[in-house]
C-alpha cells in the first residue's frame, strides 16, 4: 500500500475523525475499531492526524498508549477543511496524509457539508483512500498492516479473518461502477485482474460498464467501439451483472444490495472533473455504504484499486 507521505519515506499518515454518535462510548464504532487496531495503530510507523473531538475520543481511550494522535481543530472550527488540505499534494509532489478514515453516521448533515464533499473529491483527485465506515476502514488497515515489515503482528490475523475474509471470496459479491469517461479505465483494470474478479460469487455494474464489461459495446459509444473493444476483459457470458444505468436508477439497485449486506465492495471509478446530473443517486450510493450492517469498502479511483487487488490477491495466493 501507499506508505510514503511527506518527507518521511515508510510512516503512515492517516488523517481520522468521526461523528458524535460513532465516538461515543466504549461500544461505538470508533472504539471498536481502535480496539481491533490497536498494535497496528500504535506502531512508531503510523502517525494519526485527529480532529478535535475524535483526537480527545482516542486520548480518553488510552488505547494508543505512546503513540497519541496529532490533534488538528474541530470540526466546527474548521478541522474538516484542515484534512481536505492535508490530502493536497505540495509543489514537490508530496501530501501530508496517505489516506482518510472519516466515520460518518449517516444521518448526520455533516456527511453533505461542503468541506465534506471536498474532502471526498479531493481524495478522489489526488488518490487518497476516503473510508467512511468501519467495515472500510477496517478492511483497508488490515491490508496495509499485512504488507508492512516491522509491526507488530499480533492479532492481525483475526482482523484478516473478521474484515477481509479472503476464503469467502467465492461467495461474495462486488460492484463495478464507472462513469463515461473512466469507463475505459474501468475494462483496464478489469482486464488486468480478470482472475482475482472471476474468483467472486456475483460482479454488479450499471448499465453501460456492466454492458461493456460483458463484451457488449452500447449504440451510444459506436464511435469509439473500436477503442472499447481492444480493452474487453476476456469474453464469458453473463459475466456481470448489469443493472440499469446510473441515471435510471442503476446506483439504487446496487445500494439496494449493499443495504441487505450482500455487496461489501465497491469499485466506483469516478470522475470527479465534471458535472453530474444524476449527484443526488451517487449520494444515495455511497450513504448506503454506512448504513450497511458490516459496512462496504468503496474505491473511487484506479490507483487505490490497483493497491486493494494486489493486497487481496496476495491473501487468497498465499
């Protein structure tokens, strides 16, 4: 995984925070989390930037013993907009965070505050993992602690077992959701990891990816079959599943699934440069994540993907 950030080749910075609800407790989700992750999160090469309340949250727990989280202002003060900077490159290339767990309930308004909805695109611009449940973050942490050399490895294992499960894959589905013109990188990466994408029960997709994913090029992108074609995934019937497109509901019938706990994946190639007339079912998709019994790991861009199959496939080989 991504583990250089900054001028410090080999930390991992993770910016984090959670909402009031998430915080709260001994049984909330983020102590839950703190408490699975604790050997991985308290190592000297993983550094937590926090916001206010959530930093003070992980103080109080005392489960982070020597290694406290860098507290950055609250989020009525701004902190929020503090995290979206932090995912910004500086002029040598170099950003401050590596990725973002953001615990969102998702009845609270923050989740479509502006500084909220930049810190997501920015993320996504600047390929920066944004993981708003616990399932995400969980699963994504596992992964990179199971490819770093040097940390304690107690209890990795469980969190494998418990948020991974690599030996279920079989019976596990994943959506494939790409808007137009990430659609070509969409059949990229589907091409490249074929095998580890066969190995699941179900692949969903909206209409046009799902179409093109299964060998079909739409009478709406005739002018670029060509293009398309020389990018299918080897040809098996029914491959996917497709639903109907974004705009005419596709995004519900997925999030449908991820509410019932049978979707626990995205890959959601997005674009995050133009327009969308359809923001308000993107929305609708990515709250379903949270709302989720386990949560749902969601990936928006090709970088952060390529790190999630890697990790995964390493599992399911080794």
């Amino acid at each position: 995984m991504n583990v250089t950030s900054g001028d410090e080749t080999g930390v991992v910075r993770i910016g984090i925070a959670a909402s009031a609800a998430l915080r709260s407790g001994a049984d909330s989700p983020l102590f839950g989390f703190l408490r699975d992750f604790a050997p991985f999160l308290a190592a000297p090469r993983v550094r937590l930037h926090a916001v206010g309340a959530t930093c003070d949250a992980i103080l109080a727990s005392g489960l982070l013993g020597g290694n406290p989280p860098v507290r950055l202002r609250p989020a009525r003060e701004g902190g929020v907009i503090t995290l979206t900077s932090m995912v910004v490159p500086d002029a040598a290339g170099h950003a401050a965070l590596d990725f973002v767990i953001y615990l969102i309930d998702p009845v609270d308004p923050i989740g479509v505050f502006p500084e909220m909805q930049a810190l997501k695109r920015q993320c996504v611009v600047h390929g920066r993992a944004f993981l708003t449940n616990r399932g995400a973050a969980s699963e994504w942490c596992a992964l990179v602690w199971n490819r770093l050399a040097g940390i304690d490895r107690t209890g990795l294992a469980a969190q494998l077992v418990r948020w991974v499960r690599p030996e279920a894959v079989a019976a596990e589905t994943i959506g494939l959701i790409a808007h137009d013109t990430q659609k070509p990188v969409m059949l990229d990466f589907a091409r490249r990891h074929h095998a580890l994408l066969l190995r699941f029960s179900r692949r969903l997709a909206t209409g046009t990816t799902g179409g093109l994913l299964n060998g079909e090029v739409p009478a709406r992108l005739a002018a670029e079959a060509a293009a398309f074609r020389s990018r299918l995934p080897p040809p098996v019937p029914g491959w996917t599943t497709a639903f109907q497109s974004g705009p005419r509901g596709g995004d519900a019938q997925i999030a449908e699934e991820v509410l019932e706990g049978r979707c626990r994946r995205l890959i959601f190639f997005e674009d995050p440069h133009v327009a969308r007339e359809h923001e308000a079912d993107i929305q609708l998709l990515e709250r379903a994540t949270r709302f989720a019994p386990e949560g749902c790991l969601c990936i928006n861009d090709v970088a952060n993907a390529e790190l999630w199959a890697a990790g995964f496939a390493a599992l399911i080989s080794g």
